[in-house]
C-alpha cells in the first residue's frame, strides 16, 4: 500500500520559554593591594539564550536516541575507530552515588546522569569531574514498595529512584527528570509518589518540582504499583512521561502517559491506556514524537484474553493526549494470554518515510516478528504495512533500535537478544524490509546507536560493549566494562562515548581524543575607565560565544586580586569582580582569562585603569 505524506501541523519541540526564577550571582571585591574587600550579591532572571534547535543537535545527545524520532544516530562526532578509556567512577571525587539506568546526555562539554538515589549530576565530559549534583528526594526501597496491596516479591531495582532518560531542553538550557520518591516522613507503600522536576544546565539549580501521578482508576489506583522506566519526551512544549508496571506485573497498575508544561507552570494532563489493568508503557526510548506534534507509545500485554483492550498495541495520542488511533497485531489475545509485551521496545520512526517500525519479544510460536506500520492510519487490529522475521531462532527485543541512511539504503539496528540484527528497509508502494547482517561475533543485546562509524551496543550479560561495522556487522572493537543493568544504552556526544554502568559512567575517548575547543573572545570593560582615588572600579569580562560554564581570572601585575580568582561565568556570558578603595594613582594594566569548560578554549582580555587624584 502507498505511503502518503500527511500535512504536517507546525511543531514546537520546546514552545515555552522557561520560568522566571532568581538566580544569585556573587560580584567579587577586590582592592589591588589596597583596602579591604566586601562582598555584594545581585539577583537576575534567567534568560532564554535563544539557542537554535533542531531535531537532531550536532555533536549533543539531548534526548534518548539523540531525537523525538528515536532515531539513535549521532551525525556530529568524528571516528571513534579506537577507545581509550579516559574516566570512571574508581576516582573518590567521581564517584555517584547509585546504579544509571537511563542513557547518559551529552551537551557542550557537560554528561548529565541520574541515579536510582535520585540523585542528578552534571559531570564535564573529559575529565569526569562533577561540576553539580542535586536531588529530587529520596527512592523508594524494596521494603516499601513490597509492602503495598499484592506487591509483595515484586519489582526487580532497589532502590527505585531514577529510571528513565532525562530529557534537554538546549534553547532555555534546562535539564527534565522523572523520578520516584519515598514522601518526606513516610514510610511504606502510600508514601511513594512521583515527580518531575526542571533545572538550569549550567549550575543544577532547580527550577520547578511538581507531582505527576495522574490519579489513575479511582481508589484502586496507587502509585507504588506504576513504575516510571520510559524515556522522557520534549515536544509541543511540553514534557511526556510514560508510567508502567514492576517486574512481575504485580498490583493494580495501567500504562500512562502524563505530560506537563516544560515552563513549570501549568496543568497535569494524562492518557490512561484503557486496560482493566496492565498495559505498560515501559520501552526504554519512551513516546516517539511526529513533525506533526502527535506521539507513539508501545503497550506491553493487558489483562483480556477476549476483548480487545489496548494492550500490546502501537497507540498514537495528540499533543493533548488524546487517543487518534491504534494498531495491534492480529494475536494480540495470545501475546496478552503469555506475558509477551509487544512493547519491551518501543517503535521508531523510519528515516525519509512516515513508516514506524516495532518489535518486541518473541510471539506465542516464539517467532520474532517486526511490523512496519503507517504512521498516518495506524488501522486497528492486523492492518500493518509489512511484517517478517527479524531475531534468528526467536529472540526477545528489549529497550529500543536505531536505524540509519547509508547510500540511499536503509538500515535499522535491532536490539535482538542474541545479539544484534540488522534489517534493511525498501520503501515504495509496498514497503518491506529483510536480514541484513548478523554480528560476526558476541552477543550485544542492547539497545544500538550509531556513532563515529560504528553501532555500537552492550552485552548487558557479559558487561562487554561491541563496535561493529554498520553495513557488514563485522565486529571491530570489544571493550570490557564495569557491571551494566539491563538495557542499558551507551550515549555518544563531544566526540566520547559514554556507558550506564550499575555504580555509575564510564567514559571512552576516541582517536584523537576530544575534538578541538570550540574558540572564545573575551572583552575586558572597567567601569569607570578613570576612577578617582579612594573610590573603586567595576570590571566586567564578557566571554563569547558564551560557553555553558567556567570561570574567569582576574589579575593586576601578575598577581590575583583578592576575591576574584575563580569568579563564575554568569549564564550571559559574564564575570565581574569589583576593586574597592584605590589608592594608587596611575595607570594600571588589568587581565581577565577565561578557562574551565574543556569544550571551549580559554581566551584573555586586558584593560587600562586610570585612577586620577
């Protein structure tokens, strides 16, 4: 069948600017060897930075899978032909404080994480060092969260913190995370709630914190039976968040998707798959997003045999959460009767088409199947484009895929659970894919991306993480890692490649190492230029391009003036430092040096002070 493109609504991927909050910035005061120094705090609004976006930002990992598509290619960095491993969690002043699940984000020289502790940081990229770190709460515990109605043995991650990737914001430079938490001075099951938060990129302030349970099913609904796994999603101006079940399908729990505005201010709205219970949305990669504004989640199995009832289907929602249509695979009964979640991945666009293509584990006959479906009239039960055999010998898919255009041919990465599978796509009147390649050796399980010239992905069993070749599946590099979780999905950004690891990150360098820093300019200003002795004089360094971070250097004949030795780069751009109480008549030469992001070069600027009697 013809694939039509649709007409697409405009889409705001981040329609909001952030909220208005104080932000408090030191002016530093020195006195040039003479008089004494006092300190002064001046408070701004943080400003929208009016940074371009698009859907897939060069050399940034912003969202899961690098786009709304779910894409999972990284078209920004250079050959990753060689590892290095540069970082890891073994140094004390590296270390986090629990298990990352979600993958790691990269942007501008910062990796931002988030732990089971519920804990975030954002860490610089080359030398591991944290530059911040705060927390939504504290997880649950497995005592806790067992202790709630036909939750006992269930679950399978303790604590249960922070489980999904965190999403970017790189116009308002603001960082999103969903977590569980354990209420303050609770204890059990009725107090565990979720939340999502927003903070600030540059300095890990927090910006807003709201509650997104969505209330659920009347008085059978608690929240100790949801579990928040999915990606988070940045579209429409809003940020998507999927809930489903523990491990074991225990309780009375149904798959949502909540969303909220990315302002911090506004109303909670949410769709409740409409299973009599189940029905998750647990895929790694979290609700795909369409140039039209609508989104895609995958459902895992729902709890009739008999009539159909949303689970194990591809469901596509608006921007408002509400239900547009749907698509299932004709045994949508058997796959609900055995626990075999369509939805253990979630779909993905399909490069250059509006197909989406969808795996999950193994059906009744333990045949894998994959699905390309039409994103415009997704068609109700049995109605998909094309389907075939995608994992050798029935493997499960878990987490997410990732695909690519090579030479005009269509690649898509299958996260099979014997390894690797790749699939190529014809498109056309009659849309169709087949077995491309196999790896050559191992069995990378993991979620794929596609990174300096090679897919990556990890044996989460065996803790080895494989490099393969993107057209033959030959397998070229094997590097052993600290212990990983289950689907756990390496994240590439700023020419590394970055792993979750169970007790943190461990990041590898390419090659030649970083890419080179991108340059800066630094101007000096005082104010006044000619101060009269006894009196005192603003200096104000204003670094461009401005970078996310660093400090500036200001220094007189050599010498640090006192108090400003590390002054913070404000989120415009700027340092002051104020020199109080001149006393020496004459001219004076003054010099600001910018350093501290490894993805920016330092930069110096001088200035003439000419103090007068």
């Amino acid at each position: 069948m013809p694939v039509a493109r649709r007409p697409h609504r405009r889409f705001r991927i981040t329609g909001a600017v952030a909220a208005p909050v104080a932000v408090s910035t030191a002016i530093a005061m020195a006195t040039l060897g003479y008089g004494s120094a006092s300190a002064n705090t001046a408070t701004t609004r943080l400003p929208d930075l009016a940074r371009s976006i698009t859907t897939v930002n060069l050399g940034n990992l912003t969202t899961y899978d690098y786009s709304s598509a779910r894409e999972g290619v990284d078209i920004g960095d250079a050959s990753l032909a060689h590892l290095t491993l540069s970082w890891d969690d073994s140094n004390g002043a590296r270390a986090l404080n629990g298990a990352v699940y979600g993958e790691p984000l990269v942007y501008h020289g910062l990796v931002v994480v988030a732990t089971e502790n519920d804990s975030v940081y954002g860490i610089e990229a080359a030398s591991g060092a944290i530059r911040w770190h705060f927390s939504i709460g504290s997880p649950a515990s497995e005592s806790s969260i067992q202790s709630g109605p036909s939750l006992g043995g269930c679950g399978d991650i303790f604590p249960l913190g922070i489980t999904s990737t965190p999403v970017i914001d790189p116009k308002s430079e603001e960082v999103f995370v969903s977590g569980e938490i354990q209420a303050p001075k609770t204890s059990g099951w009725r107090g565990i709630q979720h939340w999502l938060v927003g903070a600030s990129l540059r300095t890990g302030h927090v910006l807003f914190r709201v509650r997104i349970d969505p209330g659920g099913n009347g008085t059978s609904y608690y929240a100790a039976a949801e579990q928040q796994r999915a990606g988070l999603t940045l579209a429409n101006g809003r940020v998507y968040v999927p809930f489903g079940g523990l491990d074991g399908d225990c309780g009375q729990y149904h798959g949502y998707v909540v969303s909220f505005p990315e302002s911090g201010s506004g109303t909670l709205e949410s769709y409740q798959v409409p299973t009599q219970r189940e029905g998750a949305i647990w895929e790694t990669n979290g609700a795909v997003a369409t140039p039209s504004g609508d989104l895609y989640v995958a459902t895992g199995n729902g709890s009739s045999n008999t009539t159909f009832d949303h689970g194990d289907a591809v469901i596509e929602l608006s921007p408002a959460l509400k239900e547009l249509g749907y698509w299932a695979p004709a045994d949508w009964a058997a796959l609900n009767a055995g626990d075999l979640d369509l939805g253990s991945a979630g779909p993905i666009q399909v490069p250059g088409t509006d197909l989406l293509f969808e795996i999950g584990k193994a059906n009744e006959r333990d045949v894998s199947v994959g699905y390309l479906l039409n994103e415009n009239k997704l068609g109700g039960i049995g109605r998909q484009v094309f389907a075939g055999t995608v994992c050798p010998g029935g493997g499960y898919v878990f987490g997410a895929n990732a695909s690519q255009v090579i030479g005009g041919k269509i690649y898509i990465y299958v996260a099979c659970s014997n390894g690797t599978e790749a699939i190529t796509v014809a498109t056309g009147v009659h849309p169709s894919f087949k077995q491309a390649w196999s790896p050559s050796s191992g069995s990378p399980n993991g979620p794929p991306i596609v990174a300096g010239g090679y897919v990556w992905a990890i044996d989460w069993n065996g803790n080895v993480l494989y490099g393969m070749n993107t057209m033959n599946g030959s397998v070229r590099l094997t590097e052993a890692l600290d212990g990983v979780n289950h689907f756990a999905t390496p994240g590439a950004g700023d020419g590394m490649l970055f792993i979750p690891t169970s007790s943190g990150v461990e990041a590898f360098s390419g090659p030649s190492g970083r890419p080179t820093a991108s340059p800066t300019k630094l101007k000096l200003v005082p104010d006044p230029a000619d101060p009269k002795q006894g009196g005192s004089v603003t200096l104000t360094a204003t670094v461009t391009p401005t970078p996310l971070g660093g400090t500036v250097r200001f220094t007189e004949g050599g010498k640090v003036l006192p108090g400003c030795e590390l002054v913070q780069l404000s989120v415009t751009g700027t340092a002051s430092c104020k020199v109080v109480d001149l006393q020496v008549v004459g001219k004076k030469e003054v010099v600001a040096k910018y350093s501290g992001n490894p993805a920016y070069s330092f930069s110096v600027g001088t200035a003439i002070i000419d103090v007068e009697k």
